[in-house]
C-alpha cells in the first residue's frame, strides 16, 4: 500500500468497532462498542468524526434511517464496513503482524 493509504489507530480502532457489530451500526452503538471491549476513554463526537472520515476514505457507507418520534423526530445514519475497508482492516493487520514478527525475532536473540 502507499504512504497514507494506511488506517490510522483510531481509524483502525472505529473499523473494528463497527466490523464487531452486524451491519447498519449506527455511531452511538459502535462507540459503546469500542468503550466496552477496551474501555478506552473516547468522545461520542470523535467516534463520529473518524466515522465521516471512513466514510469519505471508501472504507465505510452510510445510510440515514427513518426519523422517529423517540429521537426528537431525528433519523439515525447507520454505517456499514466496505470491501475497501475490508481490505484496509486486513492489510493493517499484515503491518502490525511483519512489525511484531520482528519485534520476537530481536527477543529470540537476544535471549540466546
């Protein structure tokens, strides 16, 4: 991949939120998502931020639902992944693999 065609941590952190979630997750579910597996301290707003981002990138598509009563009369925007941020999850996940292998091998000698 070239030079910014990478996701970036919270990119890769929202994308794996939103793949752990079946489709047409909307931003309030994939936050909850991302505090309850790493209970990482986050803003709803960034969640949402990092969401448009995603989505102007290809790895993301939206849809906006119907407008109900329980939300002020306020429709939600659901998201789901793409195949492009399928093949961004995937080959972000081969970097950090060939970045760790490296890491084990320089600690396999140096405990020889």
């Amino acid at each position: 991949m070239a030079r910014g065609d990478y996701l970036g941590e919270f990119e890769l952190v929202v994308l794996l939120g939103l793949a752990r979630l079946d489709d047409d997750a909307y931003g309030m579910t994939v936050f909850e998502e991302i505090e309850r597996v790493t209970g990482r301290d986050l803003t709803i707003p960034a969640v949402y931020v990092t969401l448009s981002r995603l989505e102007k990138k290809g790895h993301v598509a939206s849809r906006t639902g119907d407008a109900t009563a329980a939300r002020g009369g306020r429709a939600k925007k659901f998201y789901r992944i793409t195949e492009a941020g399928e093949t961004a999850l995937q080959a972000s996940q081969e970097m950090l693999d060939r970045l760790w292998s490296g890491i084990r091998a320089r600690e396999a000698t140096s405990n020889s």
